[in-house]
C-alpha cells in the first residue's frame, strides 16, 4: 500500500470562529447563571449574542464553504476515491473530511437545544428581580413551564451534549484522528485524496459571513425590539 498524505483546508475561518466563540458564550452563560442575582441581565445579553450566532450558523449551513454546510452533513457520496476509501479500511475515521453522520446529528442537537434553551430563557423569570422580555407576552402557565424548562431541564441536556461532544473528540485523538488542530487553523492531514476539491476561506467568502452576521444580529435585535 501506497503512503498518502495530504494536507486540505476543511474548516473555514467563520467556521472556526463560530465554533470557539460558542464554546466561549456558552461557558459564560453557565457561570452567570449559576451566580444569578445581578449577574442575571449579562446572562441574558449572553443569550442574545448566542442566538445571533445560531442564526448565522444556520445561514453558514447554506452560503459556507463545502464541509460547512448542511447538505455535506449526510451527504451519502464518498469523500475519497472508491479505491482509497477501501485501502482505508484499516482506518476508516480518515474517509470522514468535514463532519461524520454522527457527528453531524450531535452538532444539529446542540443548535436545537441551544435554540431551545434560549427561546425559553426569553418567557422565564427569577421571581426576584430579572424577567425574560416575552414573559408579559404569554401565560404565567407558560412562563412557569419555561422557567422550570430553562433550569431544571435545557440547562443539564446541554451540559450532557457538550459532555458527550468532549468525550468524542477526545475519543478520536485517542484513535489517533485529531479533530482539535483543524478546528483551530483549519488544515486536515488526510490518509487518502478528497474528491470534489477543499473548502473555501478567501476574503470575499469573509466578508460574506461577516454580512451575514450583522444581519443575524439585526434579526436578534428586532426579536428582542418587539418584546
């Protein structure tokens, strides 16, 4: 058998961006809304920002580079040549360039129950001093349902989602697959050649998701505007 190895660009850098600052609100939220009490009102800025990045990510699923978007998360054609594909065999984890099947389900859930959980935080309240801006929108059934929903449940589903997401990737290194360098400068070592070519991440593909961040963020604001 022939050694081959090359490496692609996989992971654009509005990819890349999304996934760390994510990471990077969803760790601040936690602690914030442990704290509570004052703390409550950047809890809920937080909560905004993080939607404003779900909506641009939903938006990257379509207008991102190749292994950003939806239509590869399932796509059923092989990223390599039939040949190396089966000379892989040894290795299959290496025919996986952008996301596995399973991998794309976990990264789907997460978006829903982030979602979730942010549309809840938006009806709850503390019954203190802090009240989700559609709270006064909807039942106080409702809003007792949501509360109850955004502590007691979303919040511990999203930790058992990032739990296993960690695990994962951990798992992987172990095997020798390492999905945490790419994420950070967006190269992947491949055993095999890919077919269909690389992702993108040129200025003008940058300038596009910054666009379509502003209008994520706009979108959020008139949510929010609304309330």
């Amino acid at each position: 058998m022939t050694n081959f190895t090359k490496t692609v660009m996989v992971w654009d850098l509005p990819t890349r961006l999304f996934h760390w600052l994510l990471a990077l609100l969803i760790a601040s939220q936690y602690v914030t809304g442990i704290v509570g009490d004052e703390w409550l009102e950047l809890h809920a800025y937080l909560g905004y920002s993080t939607l404003s990045l779900i909506i641009f990510r939903l938006f990257w699923g379509f207008f991102g580079s190749r292994w950003s978007r939806f239509n590869e998360f399932f796509s059923t054609q092989p990223n390599m040549s039939e040949r190396n594909v089966l000379s892989s065999l040894d290795n299959p984890d290496h025919v996986h360039i952008g996301h596995t099947k399973l991998g794309s389900l976990s990264i789907l859930a997460m978006l829903a129950f982030i979602s979730l959980q942010i549309i809840s935080g938006l009806m709850s309240n503390d019954d203190i001093s802090f009240a989700g801006p559609y709270t006064k929108h909807v039942s106080n059934a409702v809003v007792d349902w949501m509360t109850w929903y955004h502590g007691e449940v979303g919040f511990y589903l999203i930790i058992i989602l990032i739990s296993l997401h960690v695990c994962a990737v951990f798992y992987y290194q172990l095997k020798g697959v390492d999905l945490i360098y790419p994420m950070l400068h967006g190269f992947k070592k491949l055993k095999a050649p890919i077919l269909g070519g690389h992702s993108q991440d040129n200025l003008k593909l940058r300038l596009l998701a910054l666009i379509l961040l502003i209008i994520s963020t706009l979108l959020v604001a008139l949510v929010i505007g609304f309330a």
